[in-house]
C-alpha cells in the first residue's frame, strides 16, 4: 500500500475547481508511504492493541466475511489475507498520519477523520478501534454498503463513529461537511487527482489529506502532478522507514 497526505496550510480552504469552476492558490504537503503487506506485518500491527481492541477487529473480520457472501465488500475472502490487507494497510496509516500531524504542530488527541469511499469501512472502522479518542465519519454512496457499516459499528460497540450515505460531491458542498475535519482518508476510491477534488475541500486548514494507493503509484502520482499543483501540493522528498517508503510533499 502506499499513502498520500495532503496538509492545508493557507489561511482558508476553499472549495476547488472541481466544484466551484475555478482555482485556489493553498498550500498542503504531501506524504507518500508504501508499507509491506506481510503476515509479520499484520502481526505487529494488532500486537499494537489491547485485547479489548483486538477481540473488536475480530468482530470486524467476521462480519465483513459473513457479509461479503451476500454482497460485494472485498475480493479478499481469506482471514488472514483480510488481516494482512485490510486490518495492516489500515493501520499502517497511523504512523506517517500523526508523524505529519504533529509536524505541523496540530494535536494528535481527538482527531476528526472522514473516510471517503469507505466501502467495507477502510481504513475508517480499524482506526476507530486503535484510536478511541478520534472522531470519525465514514462517507459511503451505496446504500448496502452503509447498511453494513452501521451493522459493524453496532457490533464493534464503536461510539466514535457515524455513517454518512451519500456522495463525496454532495458532501463537499454541504456547510455541515465542508472544512470540517482534521483529517480525510480514501482507499482505493480513484485516481488521485480525482481524490484530491474530492477529499480536499472537507479538510480544514492545516489539516491532512491522505490517499492510500497501490504499491507502485509513481506514474499517478506523476499523472497528478498538475492537479495536485492547482491545489497547492508538490514532491518534496522521499525516505524510508522501518517497513515503509514515504515522500513528504509542500
């Protein structure tokens, strides 16, 4: 999986091109993570929380197996391969997200995230259980899939999380949405110049913006590149962590 964060950095964030037909000079920056998908890795990852938090994840695992039989959620339907996947791409978000957080000064403690294109609830409903202090909003389209997502936060007993049904272009444009969280999160959703039209405006200033994507996203990210421009983001530099490569971009 690889990561792209997109902080805003000017004094207001408006809506982009996307929705209002124009462009807005922002400034954001930029994190590119690829993290190893392993078994070790998923390991690690979970060994990270309590039991109380792993028994939840295993609540996750089973329904999102047991419902995926009757409807489509994930092309994944080994346990283990959905905890390597899912439950470890997902978490590996947390550490580059609040390593760019906190470098911007912002405080890790009671982060609001939406999740865009949520799904089957990823990375949203696994990073609802490893922070309990965030907020966090999962944004589905399909009705079927939002019925599962209330289904999973019932049965996780999540009391941070609400399910939106409707549309990231609709949700974009409402009051009650628009600049409205410290963090947005897609997953495999689209392209990420798309992304960024989409994600963007629901991040207040000085937040981030992060899209997971496939394990090699040079040629979209370079694809993007002008998009990404419009919208204040840029590369800025790439290194490599423990398990994981990252690009930070302003």
């Amino acid at each position: 999986m690889s990561l792209c964060c997109c902080s805003a950095g000017s004094r207001r964030l408006l809506l982009p091109g996307l929705f209002l037909g124009q462009h807005h000079q922002l400034r954001r920056s930029l994190v590119h993570l690829r993290a190893a998908s392993t078994a070790a890795a998923a390991s690690s990852s979970t060994a990270s929380l309590s039991p109380a938090q792993q028994r939840q994840v295993s609540l996750y695992v089973d329904a999102l197996l047991d419902w995926n039989q009757r409807m489509n959620l994930t092309a994944v339907t080994d346990e283990a391969e959905v905890m390597t996947r899912h439950v470890a791409d997902s978490l590996a978000v947390l550490s580059p997200l609040e390593r760019a957080y906190t470098s911007r000064g912002g405080d890790v403690a009671g982060i609001s995230l939406i999740d865009v294109g949520s799904g089957a609830g990823l990375p949203g409903l696994i990073l609802a259980v490893a922070r309990p202090s965030w907020k966090f909003t999962l944004l589905e389209s399909m009705r079927k899939r939002c019925t599962f997502l209330e289904h999973a936060v019932e049965v996780m007993e999540l009391s941070n999380v609400d399910v939106v049904c409707d549309r990231a272009e609709n949700v974009g444009q409402s009051d009650d949405f628009r600049e409205a969280f410290d963090v947005a999160a897609a997953r495999a959703v689209a392209e990420l110049k798309v992304l960024a039209e989409y994600c963007l405006p629901l991040v207040r200033v000085g937040g981030l913006f992060v899209a997971a994507k496939g394990h090699d996203p040079h040629e979209e990210i370079r694809s993007a590149k002008a998009a990404v421009r419009t919208l204040g983001a840029s590369m800025l530099d790439l290194c490599n962590g423990t398990l994981s490569s990252f690009a930070l971009c302003i």
